[in-house]
C-alpha cells in the first residue's frame, strides 16, 4: 500500500472501520439508516458508540465532543473526556449510545435571532449519522445538528440535510415517471473550491485590522500588483508548497480528497479543490478544512486569510461550488449524454435548474450576502451581483430548437463538445469557457461562482437544493396528472424555456451593457448585502421554506436577523479598528515623521541659512494638513458610530453601517493611504502591501 492510501481516512470512523468494527447486525442497521435515514435504535447506537471509543482509544483519543456547526459559520465544539469513575478510585473508559446520539450544550452563547432567550439556555446537539465521526486532535468529533429545546434549527447542518432530503423526495418522483424504478436515492454532489491568501506571520502581526477583521482596511497601492498576471497557476514557492504538503496530508487523514492545489490571481493567492462528495459531508469537510488550512499555516510561519477581500485593489477570494445530482445507482442526472437534444431526463433536470434558478434569483443572491463579499461581486473579478446562467453556446442552440419546435442538427458535429463524459480530458473544453457567469454549467455540473471564501457552503446549497426540489415538484405535479408523459414533458421543457430563458447569459457578465440588459431582462441586481438581506422573508420564500419543510417561519425570521446582526457586528469592529488605527498608529506615526522633517529643516537652518527647507517646508504642510483631516474624518466616524448604536431596528442599523458608516469608512482610508505614500518607510507604523503580498 502506498503511504498515501495508507494515511487517507486514517483518522475516520468510515465505512471500511465500521464494517471491522462492528458486528454484522448493528453495521447493516447503520447502514440502512445513513442510505435511507431510517431511525436508529439505542441498542444500535450502544454498540457503534462502544466500537467508536475503542477505536479512538486506539488512536490515542483521550475526548469526545458532538462537533456542529452553529450559525456563527465556524464549527462549535465541546470536550468531555471519556473517563468514568469506578468504585476502587480508578477510572474506566466509556462513551454510552445516549453521548453518542444527543448532547445538551449551552445554547445561550449562541446566535439565535431571538428564538431562545438567554435564560432559556437548553439545547441539543443530535448525532448525523451520515457525516462520518473522525478524530482531530485526541478528540473523537461526531458531527451533530444543533437544534433549540423546541426543536427550531440553530445551525447550518439541519436545513441543508432538510434539503437534501427535500431534493430526494422531487427528484425521486421525477424519475418514476421517466421509468427508472431502480434508483432509491438521489443526493446533491458539491465540490467546492476554496480559494486563500497566505502570508507572513511576523508582518501579520503587526496590523491590528488583520488581527481583528481578517482584512487590511488601510493600504495604498504597492508599485507592483497582479498587472503582470505572473501569479496565477505560476511555479509555487518552496514555503508555499510546503505547506500545501502538510494541508494535504492533514486533510487526507481526514477522509477530505484534498486534490488540486495551485496559485490564484492575485499575488499570494491560491486554491484548493477536493474531488466532489454528497452535500453534506462536502460542507462538513470544507469547514474542516478551513479550520486545517488556518492551523496548519502557523507551523510554516504563515497565516491563511480566508477573508473575501483581504487586500483592496487586487482579486479577492471566493469559493466556487460545484453542484450536480447524482443517483445510488451512479447516474449524474445533469450529464447531457451523446445526444442532450433528445435526452428527456437531462433536460428535465436541466429545465427544473434554469427554472429555479430564475424564480428564487434573489434567494441565491441572499444566500452568499455578507459584508465581506460586497467587496468581491460587482468588482471585475468576481461575477456581478446580478444573477445569471451561462449554459454554453451548444447548450443554448438545443434550447433554442425546443423553443422553436425546430430539429436540433448538430451541423458542426458539436455532439463530441457536449457529451463531455465520454471524451478524453484534453478534448472537454472545445467550447470556451465562461469565467464570469455567476452560475455556468460546466459540463456535467454547474458552478455557482458567487459564494464568499470565508461562508459555509450550507446555506447556497441548501437554497440551490430546495429551489430545484420545488421546480422538480412543480413539474412531477404536472406530468403526473398527464396521460401522455412523453408529449407533456416535451411541451413543459419548452414552456419552461420560453418562460425563463431571459436568465440564461452566456456573454460577458464583467461588461457594463450586462447591467443594462439584465435590467431590461428584468432581472435582480442586489448590490449589497443589506438589499439582499430583507428578501429572505418574502412570502414567496417563506412559502418555499414551509412547502419543502426546511424552516417554519419563525425559524427564516431568526436566522435572518442573525445575519444582519452579524452585518452590523462585522462592520462595527470594522470602524472602530479604523478609529484605533488612526488615532494609535497613524496620525502618531505621521507626527513623529513631522517632528523629524522639522528637526531635519531646524538643523540645515543652524548650518546655513542659505541652505533650502522647501522639501521639510513643503511635506510638513501638506503632512500636516492630511493629518488634520484624518483625525476629523475619523471622528466623524467615530460620531457615526454613536449615531448607529442608538438605532434599535436591526435591519435600518445595517442600512445605515452600509450606506453611512462604510462610505465614512472610504474617507478615511483614502485620506489614511495618501499619507502611507507621503512618508517615509521607516516611520510608517504597520507593513504595508507590498511587504505583505511579496513576502512569502
Ligand atoms: P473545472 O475544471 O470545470 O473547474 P474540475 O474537474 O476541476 O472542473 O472540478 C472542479 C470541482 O468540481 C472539483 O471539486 C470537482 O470534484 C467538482 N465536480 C466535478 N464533478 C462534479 C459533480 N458531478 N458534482 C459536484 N462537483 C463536481
Ligand atoms: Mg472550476
């Protein structure tokens, strides 16, 4: 065995170490219950909760925790050690079917949007059998939903397996209809791309608006940028790739198919891919990873920001998830064959996308609204926050036919640029590729492009999944009260087309005639994440929500607040490090470079005073009256500041840090980064890009 395939998975609890370590009963049983999630018995999960610690114990686990994933976006955990107290003094170790299955960790600390009071502090992490246990750092973590004392949803696991299973249900219908009787389980498949930016930890140390907000806030343009487009795919540096090593390593252990690893855009950027899994375990592993990716950066002297938009003036990071739906029975239903034109299920399940996607635009777009991600979209290296499909050039032709009742004729022999499946890797992409679309079909799956590095991929998953179960179920309603199935899905891909072919866009979503066009489409620009926010609550989605069981209402209306909460939160430290920033650092800093030009002209005036001060004379004015209007605009933001906090309305505080707070914030930066280029190196108080972009 390769050292490879030995480490890989060496630290999970998967399939291969159940099915050794369990006996043959409570192995079936299990497994029934991760295919088709029927319940568990406490006798079954005694004895996979036994296994499960003896297994641990073996790898010199020491703890337990129900690892879950709260809506603050990182991942909760809470250590119990196995030990139990024996009566002669000693301990045994134990970890029972009831540990297993449920804990009760203290809710209070966490968002709620108002569904639990602090007071009422209860709540259950509940095991997801369907998400591998695995160990990290002498813990056994046993990845958990976590719900309040009343069952409302507080994290990002329950409504994307809600989704999945929702997705299940409609998917399912469809392909009775079709005649596949076989297939028991349809999944959503994601591979998500991560994208990063590592550098210095020595110089990350020194800026407090890295420290505190994951992002520089101040920083004048660097001589050199990402002009020179030398970064992207370019030789990785030695430290780099050591590091890249290590992730990877770390990661296998892990069971995450850590795969592509290379340099992005933007100088000290880079990706990392794993081979695409089910939705759910996708979404665990990618938390995982970015937990590894940051941890593993402190032993090379690095850190990893995951942050969308750590450097102003150059790309930012994004995470784009690849999405497709795949059957028990292997079959990729969004795989369009040899002969897309005529494949009923391809286009049904195509169809059902283009719908969704169309209908519940503003939800996508709200599912990837963070304040980090206005940076990105919109910027010229991001897609625009205007939601579109790009389906390629074939793709569009057969769709057009359909309209038209036309026989598609594949005059250009495009048949082999399509059936993507069977050609050989290096013939694939015969049709160019769309790098700006927010959502291109790429293949045999598509890839929404808009989802921040730094968010969970649960919440565009489970939007992207309960959107299409809903048009899948819109069109199961139909066809199923047809007799003839045939025709009736014919006429209903075509209506579908006519309908919602306005979101389909295969040109240049970069451009400014886009915005135009897409208006003129109809379609919705959301540019921040504030005018996004509030369409989470429109009846429309609520209902969708409610159809698919994935939230009650009151459980959309919290999870709402959180998020604007956490707008108002994020940018709130935001400014007030801005303000520490420029009262500690720069304007001292500034003073202390006045104070030397100004000894500087005093000392040449006792020499001579022939000698000429116009460059001390010159740079102290301007210096000084910069400073100035630093301290004042950074006081107007500090009065801003005030003003915010005494708003009760969490939606019309947001409205305000988005629309005053942020646009104070532009001021004084762009004041802040005139002087960086205005004094000397040696007295500016914090590194600036260029040392921090070209260091690694
Ligand atoms: P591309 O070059 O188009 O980006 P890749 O083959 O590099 O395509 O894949 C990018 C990501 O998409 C990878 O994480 C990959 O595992 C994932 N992917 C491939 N096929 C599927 C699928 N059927 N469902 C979900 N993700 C997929
Ligand atoms: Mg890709």
């Amino acid at each position: 065995m390769s050292r490879i395939s030995e480490i890989f998975g060496s630290m999970v609890f998967n399939d291969a170490v159940m099915k050794e370590k369990l006996p043959k009963g409570t192995y079936k049983a299990l497994k029934k219950n991760m295919e088709e999630g029927t319940n568990l018995t406490l006798e079954v999960a005694n004895v996979v909760a036994n296994a499960m610690k003896d297994w641990a114990l073996e790898k010199g686990a020491t703890h337990f925790t129900h690892w879950f994933q709260p809506m603050t976006g990182v991942t909760a955990e809470k250590h119990d050690s196995f030990i139990s107290p024996t009566d002669g003094g000693g301990v045994i170790m134990e970890f029972s079917g009831k540990e297993l299955i449920k804990g009760e960790p203290d809710a209070s600390s966490f968002p709620s949007g108002g569904i639990r009071a602090t007071f009422e502090a209860r709540g259950y992490t509940n095991w997801d059998p369907s998400s591998y246990a695995f160990i990290k750092e002498n813990t056994l973590c046993i990845p958990t939903a976590f719900c309040s004392y009343g069952g409302e949803a507080l994290d990002k696991k329950t409504p994307l397996l809600r989704s999945m299973e929702a997705l299940n249900v409609q998917a399912l219908r469809i392909l009775k209809l079709l005649g596949y009787d076989d297939v028991r389980k349809v999944d959503s498949t994601v591979g998500p791309e991560q994208e990063y930016f590592l550098i210095n930890k020595e110089l990350y140390d020194k800026r407090k608006d890295l420290i505190y907000c994951g992002r520089t806030l101040f920083g004048a343009k660097p001589p050199k940028n990402q002009e020179l487009e030398d970064h992207y795919f370019g030789a990785i540096k030695p430290r780099v790739n050591d590091y890249m090593a290590e992730l990877d390593e770390e990661l296998w252990k892990l069971g995450i198919l850590a795969k592509t690893e290379h340099n992005e855009v933007a100088p000290s950027q880079h990706e990392f891919a794993p081979i695409f899994t089910t939705n759910n375990i996708a979404t665990d592993h990618n938390q995982l990873a970015m937990e590894i990716m940051k941890k593993v950066a402190l032993n090379h002297g690095l850190v990893c920001l995951l942050h969308e938009k750590p450097f102003a003036g150059i790309n930012g990071s994004g995470k784009h998830i690849n999405w497709s739906l795949s059957t028990d029975t292997g079959m990729n239903l969004l795989s369009p064959s040899k002969s897309p034109a005529t494949n009923l299920k391809f286009l049904l399940f195509l169809c059902a996308v283009i719908k969704a996607v169309d209908e519940y635009q503003d939800l996508l777009r709200t599912s990837v609204a963070s304040p980090g991600n206005d940076h990105r979209l919109g910027g010229n290296e991001a897609p625009p926050a205007i939601i579109s499909m790009f389906i390629g050039e074939d793709l569009e032709a057969i769709l057009n036919a359909i309209e038209k009742d036309e026989v598609y004729s594949d005059s250009k022999d495009r048949t082999m640029n399509i059936g993507v499946q069977v050609l050989p890797p290096f013939q694939r992409d015969t049709t160019d590729r769309n790098r700006t679309s927010p959502f291109a079909f790429t293949g045999n799956k598509f890839e929404f492009r808009m989802a921040g590095s730094n968010a969970s991929i649960s919440c565009p998953s489970y939007v992207l999944n309960t959107t299409v179960a809903e048009a899948l179920s819109q069109f199961a309603d139909e066809l199923e009260a047809s007799s003839d199935f045939e025709s009736s899905a014919k006429a209903l891909i075509k209506n579908t087309i006519i309908k919602h072919k306005r979101i389909i866009f295969n040109g240049n979503n970069y451009s400014d005639e886009w915005v135009i066009e897409a208006e003129k489409r109809g379609l919705l620009n959301l540019k921040s994440a504030v005018d996004a926010y509030p369409l989470y609550t429109s009846e429309k989605n609520l209902a969708l929500f409610k159809k698919h069981c994935i939230f009650t209402e009151v459980e959309v209306r919290a999870r709402q607040e959180i998020v604007m909460k956490e707008y108002c939160n994020l940018i709130n430290i935001e400014a007030l490090t801005m303000v520490d920033m420029v009262n500690k650092d720069i304007l001292p800093a500034v003073s202390g470079y006045i104070k030397s030009l100004t000894e500087t002209a005093i000392g040449k005036k006792a020499v001579s005073s022939e000698i000429t001060c116009e460059l001390e004379e010159e740079l102290i004015s301007n210096l000084s009256s910069l400073s100035v209007c630093l301290y004042k605009s950074a006081q107007e933001l500090d009065n801003a500041l005030i003003e915010v906090n005494a708003i009760e309305n969490v939606q019309t505080a947001a409205e305000f840090y988005n629309k005053k707070v942020l646009s104070i914030m532009k001021e004084v930066r762009g004041v802040a980064d005139t002087l960086e280029t205005m004094t000397a190196s040696s007295a500016w108080p914090f590194p600036t890009f260029g040392e921090l972009l070209f260091s690694v």
